[in-house]
C-alpha cells in the first residue's frame, strides 16, 4: 500500500497485489455480511465498519498478514480461539500463508455488532432518566 491515503475501502484494497486483494475483500465481505447495518469508512487510513456512530471494526493489509482490529473487548471475549494468532491489544495478526478464519471473523464482529448495539441502548435509557 503506497503512502496515499485512500478516499473509501475500494480504493484502500486496490492499492495491494492481487492475491492481498481478493483475501481483503473477502475480509470486508464477511464483515458485511455479520454486521448488514453497518456503514463503511476510511478511520486511521485503514478500512473501517460503523453501527450506530461507533467504530465496530477495522482491517488492514499487510506484506505477511492482515490485520483485525476489533477493539480490546473483541479480542477479550475471544481470547481462547486468537491464542494461536498474533495478538496485541485490541488486535490480531492472520498471517497470509494460512487460511484466513473467515468463521471466528464472523463471530467477533457480530460480537461486536450485539455490544455496540446493547451500548447504544444504555445510552438512550440514560438520556431519557
């Protein structure tokens, strides 16, 4: 990926070589299709999903990996299936030479998709008290 930052997710995957390419959109795809009501963006120069004004989840390609980021309560809850992953806070490593789990991604981000709703709920509740 060249230094220029990308104006939408479309934009950001056509900057990497094709096989890195056809996995991120299979990233972005999956995401999609977990979280339908989410809106996509550009946050911190990488691909991002959105539900109610919060950032659900992010992704990013890399020369060896593709990074997910789906924030330090994703990757609490999940602990136990991205123990064989590189892991850091709030993020994971899937590394290109192995099948990308497209099923544990589709966990977490409804995971995320249930808690950011649930907060949004708290929210409202707490505006009406």
């Amino acid at each position: 990926m060249d230094s220029i930052k990308p104006k939408d997710i479309d934009e950001y995957i056509a900057g990497f070589p094709g096989e890195v390419q056809e996995i991120l959109g299979q990233v972005r795809a999956t995401i999609r299709k977990a979280a339908p009501d989410a809106q996509e963006t550009i946050s911190y120069a990488i691909p991002t999903f959105t539900l109610n004004k919060s950032n659900l989840v992010h992704f990013a390609g890399f020369k060896n990996h593709i990074g997910f980021y789906p924030a330090p309560t994703g990757s609490e809850a999940f602990k136990g299936e991205l123990s064989v992953y590189k892991t850091g806070k709030g993020s994971v490593q899937f590394p290109l030479n192995k099948p990308i789990p497209f099923d544990l991604i589709t966990k977490i981000v409804e995971f995320r998709v249930q808690e950011t709703l649930a907060k949004a709920g708290k929210k409202k509740q707490t505006n009406k008290a």
